[in-house]
C-alpha cells in the first residue's frame, strides 16, 4: 500500500534525513581522536608504531620491514618495493628518516586509492555502456560518483585512510591490478590480462582469484585459456620454491573466529556493511537484463559471482582472523558496481518502497532503535561498560587486541545501514544462482 500525501512525502524526508546524519555523526565518532587512538596518517609516530619500529634503528626497522616478514606477508613485496625506494631517495635528497618514510606511504597511499578509484569508475562505465548504450552521459557520470561513494565510505578504506601502513602497500594496489585485469578481460586482451595477472601475485595471493574467474566461467575455449590460467599460479608457485618460509600446520584463522563467532560475523558486517544485500540485488537484475545474455563480459561476472563470493569468504573464513577477514574486500569489484548498477535498474521499484507506509514505519523504528542500541553500547558506568565489554569484547578492543582500535561506533552505524537496507530484499524475483556448463562438467 502506498500512500503519497504531502504530509507523508514531508515525513519520509525527514526520516532519511536523519538516516543520513546517524550515519555522519556514527562515523565521525568513529575517527575522533579521544575514541581511536591518533591515526598514522596524521602523525609520524604513529606510523613508525604501525611499522614496529620502536627501540629499532629506522633503517634497519625498513629493510625489515620490506624483507624479513613473517610468511605470507613476506612475499607481497610489490605494494613495498615503490615505498622503499621512494624512502631511499628522501634519504639521499637529505630528509629526515622518520619524514622520508612518512611521506612514502602518504604519497603512496594517495596514489593507490587514485588509481583504484579512476579505474573502478572505468569498470562501471563500461558495464553501463554494455547494459545501456544510450544512457546519458549525466546519468553515468552519477552513477560513477555513487560507485566511488560506495568504495570510499566502506569500512576497510576508512580505516587504510587512517592506517596507510595496513592498506597502503598492497590491499589498495591489489585492487586496482584485480580492476585492471578485469577491463583487459572486458576488451578481450588476454595476453595483457595474463601478464598483469602474473605481476598482481608478487602483491598479493588472492589475486588470483581473476585467473579463477577466466577460467572456469569465460566463454573462449578451455584450450585458449588454460595457459593463460595457469601461467599466474605457476609463477607464484616457482616464487614460493625459490624463497621458502614456514607454514602454519593448520588454518590460522578459522580456530579464533570459531572461538568468537559474534565478533566474527561483526567484523564480516563490516566488510561491505549495507552492499551486502545490495550486491545480490544487483546480481538479481543484471543477471535477468537481456545484455548479460549476450555480452560475454557480463556473462562471465554474473556467472562467477556466486562462485567467486563462496570460494573468497570459505578462504578468507579459514585463513583469516577476526578484522583480517576484510581481505574479502578483494570483491568489491563485483559488490560496488552491482549495487550501484542495480540501484539504477531497480530505480522504479525502489522509489515505490521508499513511498510506502510500511517501510516509513520501519525506517522510523529503526532509527530509534539504533540510537537506543548505540547508547546501550556505550554506558555510562564502568561496571556496564565491563560488562558489554566481555559481551562483545573485540568489537571494544579491535584490531591486534589493541584498547586504542574501538569498532563499536563503525558497526552500529553500518549495522543500522545494512538493517534498513533488508526491505530492498523483496525486490529480488526468483534470485537464481546458475552453475554454467563447463563448471557443471568440472564438478
């Protein structure tokens, strides 16, 4: 039932408005200094604490850093390399050693959010020009702005914003190599796919998660796509031979989420936060759009996205402890343009929701049962606050069990989000979750 009276369009603005400045004050919260410690982005200590140099020599606290790391991580040295070398040549220009490393990874961190911003908005123009080639330039250029809005505002570049050292060396460079090899794909150079494909496992492993997807769900002939495929996992594989480390013996991960599963499916929420629900709506109609049918770009996303999605959370789940789990973020290739694409196709549909009287209700029940939520979160006694504190205990104390990293204020506010955002769950007609031929055959 919908209702359009003046008075009810009135009280649906005043409702969103609200929404919106929840949202802005949550996230505000979050980042005032008396409630998370001071970033590294704005102080040079810190970031030196960030880096564990702290009773160390800096030089030699870098060359660790750079190549004596613990397995994995000593292997994602491609994000590392470029800040080293851009700290060497502070050094020989006569900077500081704590203002050279600074202002490597300041400029660093800028120059991978640029590149991953710039061609996740050439990711969504492409698959908008391919499902409406008519679309007005305008309205790409909006929907290209609500894309790069998504990706900022999401939890884990939020916290890479305020902590470079934990985003900037690799998370943000994979991503853009991942978005980069995508649009290779997208204009069917498999060669240059291949090639940045097998550059991307020197940032990270998981990036051969682009690999996976050519494989299994491209339509080319497995025989022009095997090598391809199989070139990436070779090298990394000859990488690992060439400079061995130790392995854990069993899944780090997958024992400390399963001893706090409340925490863990927190910090999961605060992965994507509200494009949980919007990327499968996305999905729904992009799927049933007739240009997934015969563009074979879109037919290659739409039918991996499930598969990719299930094969990244189960690995992620296991290896990955607690905050750890945003490296699924790795998807957001697939969860930011669907849900701003699906926003557009659904548009129609959506405005009527948003008109109707139940959901106003439910939108209004929601905002006050968030603020209710978040101030019983915060008590103002400290018995409560012990008390909530061992309820959700690492929601409190937050990454690296550090009390200086507090994620209450950020998940109650995507928690409010991600709740308001279930209603568009009726939307979805007859969600489907194919498995394409050759994958049926693999099984």
């Amino acid at each position: 039932m919908a209702i359009s009276s003046p008075a009810v369009a009135r009280c649906k603005s005043l409702l969103l408005l609200a929404a919106a400045a929840l949202t802005v004050a949550g996230l505000l919260t979050l980042f005032q200094k008396d409630v998370v410690k001071t970033s590294c982005i704005d102080n040079i200590v810190e970031l030196r604490y960030e880096l564990g140099c702290r009773d160390t020599n800096q030089q030699t606290c870098i060359e660790d850093w750079l190549w004596e790391q613990r397995t994995p991580y000593k292997y994602r040295i491609l994000g590392r390399v470029p800040i080293w070398a851009l700290y060497r040549a502070g050094i020989s220009l006569g900077l500081d050693e704590d203002h050279a490393i600074y202002d490597s990874f300041v400029t660093f961190l800028l120059l991978f959010m640029a590149s991953t911003l710039f061609l996740l908005g050439l990711l969504t123009r492409t698959l908008l020009q391919r499902i409406a080639p008519g679309l007005p330039r305008g309205m790409q250029s909006s929907l290209t702005g609500l894309a790069w809005a998504l990706f900022v505002f999401s939890p884990p570049i939020l916290f890479f914003v305020k902590y470079p050292v934990r985003g900037a060396p690799n998370d943000l460079l994979g991503y853009s190599l991942m978005i980069g090899a995508l649009l290779l794909l997208a204009q069917r150079r498999i060669a240059w796919f291949c090639a940045l494909s097998v550059l991307a496992v020197f940032c990270r492993e998981t990036t051969l998660l682009m690999p996976f997807i050519f494989l299994f769900f491209d339509p080319l002939p497995w025989r022009r796509k095997l090598l391809p495929a199989a070139l990436p996992v070779a090298v990394l594989v000859a990488y690992r031979v060439a400079w061995p480390g130790t392995y854990d013996p069993l899944p780090a991960g997958i024992l400390l989420n399963l001893k706090f599963p409340a925490e863990t499916l927190g910090f999961v929420l605060l992965t994507f936060g509200p494009l949980w629900l919007l990327a499968p709506l996305g999905y729904a109609s992009l799927r049933r759009h007739e240009a997934a049918q015969r563009d074979p770009f879109l037919r290659t996303l739409t039918a991996s996205f499930p598969w990719a999605f299930l094969l990244t959370l189960c690995v992620c789940t296991a290896f990955s402890s607690l905050w750890e789990i945003r490296t699924s973020y790795i998807l957001l290739f697939y969860f930011v343009p669907f849900s701003a694409i699906g926003l557009y196709l659904e548009r129609g549909r959506i405005a009527s929701l948003l008109k109707n009287k139940y959901f106003l209700f439910y939108l209004a029940a929601l905002s006050i049962e968030a603020v209710r939520f978040w101030m019983w979160m915060h008590p103002t006694t400290l018995p409560e606050l012990i008390a909530r504190a061992r309820m959700f205990g690492l929601l409190y104390i937050g990454y690296a069990n550090s009390p200086q990293h507090n994620w209450i204020n950020i998940f109650v506010v995507y928690l409010f989000l991600s709740a308001a955002c279930v209603p568009a769950l009726s939307l979805l007609r007859r969600p489907q979750f194919p498995i394409s031929g050759k994958m049926r055959q693999w099984l």
